[in-house]
C-alpha cells in the first residue's frame, strides 16, 4: 500500500485552475507537517508548499498568490488549490511529510499537471 496517493491533475490552460487532493495512510498523519513538491523530466524534486500540523502555511516564491495548500486530519489529506496556473507549473505533484519531518522514503505516484500556453 502506498503511503500517499495523490490525484487531480489535468491538462489545462493557462489561467485556468485545479484543485489537487492527497490520500495518506497511517494514524499518526495529524502529528506531522505535510507538503506539496513537483518535479518535472531532468529536474530535482523541488517543494512548492506546506502546512504544519497547527495548520501554518509556507509557499514558495514561484507560487505565492496563485496556490492554497490546506489539510483535513479527519481525512487524512492534504490539499492544493491552484490557480492562474502558468505552463511552467507543468510537473508532476507529489505529497510527502514536510519541512521539520522526514519525508518518508516511499513516495506515491503523483498526479500530472500540464499547462498548455
């Protein structure tokens, strides 16, 4: 079984919006920072966002104003809203435990966003 399982992703336009949702597994999601990363052909996988388990939030420059990173505990999953999204959004998006925790080895298949111009 997967530790995360991420879905959402799309082709889009450029301007347009998504909405990407993460399953996780375990009981201890609550306790733990949870983020968003993408990672395009070539690239390293590089973070986009993050929300603490008091619910704070982080964003990285090139997403700051256009995405909205969000969490459910009751569900165990995480969300990123994303809008007026540019083709150098086009990547594929992951979840993971995030900064201040260990992200865990096992990474779930990620779900593809495309962006076309």
């Amino acid at each position: 079984q997967l530790p995360f399982v991420e879905s959402g992703g799309a082709l889009v336009q450029a301007g347009g919006s998504l909405s990407l949702s993460c399953a996780a597994s375990g009981v201890l999601f609550r306790i733990f920072p949870m983020a968003w990363y993408r990672q395009t052909l070539g690239k390293e996988r590089e973070l986009v966002a993050s929300v603490g388990s008091d619910g704070s939030t982080n964003y990285g420059d090139f997403v700051k104003g256009r995405f909205t990173i969000s969490r459910d505990n009751t569900k165990r999953t995480v969300y990123l809203q994303m809008t007026v999204l540019k083709p150098e959004d086009t990547a594929t998006y992951y979840c993971n435990r995030g900064p201040g925790a260990t992200p865990l080895p096992a990474w779930g298949l990620g779900t593809q966003v495309t962006v076309s111009s």
